[in-house]
C-alpha cells in the first residue's frame, strides 16, 4: 500500500488529485490546470465572438464568471478531458446508452473518473487489484471484484456521474508491484474529516483534563501523597510501640531472673570454708541449669502473650518454678525430680 501514491485533499484541488490519483505520480499542478482552464476560457469566447462582438450574447457572456475554474480551485470536466488528452486518455460516459450497448463488465476496465457536484476521485487498477483513491480518504481503499459493480452502482444511486478512463495508462511502480503481490486490508481507511475530528476531541480532552489539573493546583496529587505519608507515620509508631514493649519485657525478664537468682542463693544452705564436696557442687550445678531452663521457658511465654497480662503470669510462674527448683535441690533431689517440680509449677 505504501507504493500507491495517493494525494489527500488541500482546499478544493480534487480536480488536480484525482487527475494525479490517476497517473499515479504529481503529473498537473493547480498553475497548469488553470493554464488549461483559461485556454478552454478563450475558445469559448472566439465562438462567441463568432456570433458579433456587439451582440447582446457576447456581452453577457463576457461579464459570466469563468465556467471552467473559479477561485477556490474547482476545475470543470473540460479542464480534465483536455489534461488527459494529454496523455493519450479520453472519458467516456459510464452510464451512457452508447457504453451501455457495448456490455464490458467494469472489472475488465483500468480506471473511472468520478463526479458529484464538485467533488473529482478515482477508482483504479493496480497490478489485480482495485482502489478508490478519493483523496477525502486517509489512504487507498481497496476494493474486491466482487464489490466493484456493486460499489459503481452506488454511487450512481447516490447521483454519482462516472467516466470511464480509455487509452494507455503511464507505467507506475505500484502497478508493477502489485502484478506480483496482492495486498490485504485489515481497516478501511477513515474520512480526512472524521480523523481531524477525533483528533480535535482528543485535544480538547487533553485541554479539559490540564484545565481541571490547574483548577485543582495539584491538590488531589497533593491528597495522595498525604495520605500515603499517614498510612506511613502509623506504621512507624505501630512499630515504636512494639519495640518499646518488647524493651519493657526484656527489662522485666532480666529484673525476674535477677530476683529469682537470690532467691535461690538465700535457700540453698552454705557450707563453711572455701572447699565443696563433689556432692555440693553436684547440686548446685543442677539448681543452675534447671533455673536456666525455666527462665527460658518463661521468655518464650512472653513473646507469645505479647500482653502485660500474659508478662504477669510468667513473671509469677517463674518464680514458682524457680522456687520449686531450689526446694528440689535442696533436698537433695536428682535432675529429673527438679525437671518434674519445675514443669508441675508452670501447668
């Protein structure tokens, strides 16, 4: 599709487009087709002359408009006949008796030149394919075999006239291209109105949405964030808070360990001088041990309570079972017999 070459509408230059859709390549310019308008103009005006110059004819006729170019860039279909000549072409009537009688099936043609009021387009063959390359559309759109007669006879409903291009048309890369390859459309191609409009609508969007962002002053971004910041100073003190407990557990823990370690050494009797029997130093390193297993015992409890009401009950198992522990002892009682006092004081 990239090989065809297709001009898109500039004012009123459909003459000049289609006449160039046609030839595939920028073969007239609005300065020679105006040229051939102002010739066409003089013939014109030599017959009349022809009638007298003083006649009333011929002076209404000079003070008529010209009848094959105006200003806005409309040329008549005398101006593209004669262009065509040019190049060998001629127009031939579509729905005429003559051409009618004649009963070619219009895929068998090259090319129609079509006319409504004053808007000029062109429907061509390129390699197996057909195209309207009305220059109102955004790009080439191709047309099946099967929907050609049926697409001309549309636009004859809609009060189309349709001119069928005789002659040799000049050689052109699309058309080379296209005799080897066939391409596919997946999208028809837009008007070049409806694509201006959606892209005003998307401006004005656009428009809208940077007016109400000024209007706001960034205050909803401004929110956002706001709120962000907040859900993220109470994480913060959340977590304060619960490393400050667990500071606080930590201090009871050691002040009850602390506590407990006398207990214990006030219970279990000393023996006078500096030297133990293998006996006593048996026992208390028993009392030690033990004493160190419960108060481990007693930190996990707190980790898990993770309340001031579970700390209490800790706090108040451990010292029974410290006190347990050292009673144990100091009767004299074995590892297991401490360890049986120590888990009956924690149920």
């Amino acid at each position: 599709m990239e090989s065809i070459f297709h001009e898109k509408q500039e004012g009123s230059l459909c003459a000049q487009h289609c006449l160039n859709n046609l030839l595939q390549g920028e073969y007239f310019s609005p300065v020679e087709l105006s040229s051939i308008a102002h010739q066409l103009d003089e013939e014109e005006r030599m017959r009349m002359a022809e009638g007298g110059v003083t006649s009333e004819d011929y002076r209404t006729f000079l003070q008529q408009p010209s009848g094959n170019m105006d200003d806005s860039g409309f040329f008549s279909i005398q101006v593209i006949s004669n262009a065509l000549k040019v190049w060998g072409l001629e127009l031939i009537l579509f729905n005429s008796p003559e051409y009618q009688r004649l009963g070619i099936d219009p895929i068998n043609e090259r090319s129609f030149i079509c006319n409504y009021k004053e808007h000029w387009f062109t429907v061509r063959k390129l390699g197996k394919q057909w195209f309207n390359l009305n220059s109102l559309l955004t790009g080439p759109e191709l047309i099946s075999d099967t929907y050609l007669a049926l697409f001309l006879a549309q636009l004859q409903q809609e009060g189309y006239s349709i001119f069928v291009v005789k002659g040799e048309l000049p050689d052109c890369e699309a058309d080379q291209l296209l005799q080897m390859i066939r391409v596919q459309q997946m999208h028809r191609p837009k008007l070049i109105g409806e694509e201006l409009a959606q892209l005003k609508e998307q401006r004005v969007q656009k428009t809208d949405l940077e007016r109400v962002l000024e209007g706001n002053d960034g205050s909803g971004m401004l929110d956002e964030d706001e709120e962000d910041l907040q859900r993220a100073l109470a994480l913060s003190r959340q977590q304060i808070d619960m490393e400050d407990e667990e500071a606080d557990l930590r201090r009871a823990i050691q002040l009850s360990m602390q506590g407990s370690s006398r207990n214990i050494s006030q219970d279990i009797p000393q023996t006078s001088g500096t030297h133990l029997t293998s006996e006593e130093l048996r026992k208390r390193r028993e009392a030690y041990f033990e004493n160190v297993i419960t108060f481990e015992r007693c930190q996990n409890g707190f980790k898990i309570g993770n309340s001031f009401l579970a700390f209490h009950e800790f706090k108040a198992a451990a010292a029974a079972a410290a006190a347990a522990a050292a009673a144990a002892a100091a009767a004299g009682g074995s590892t297991r017999t401490a360890f049986t006092a120590m888990r009956k004081a924690n149920h």
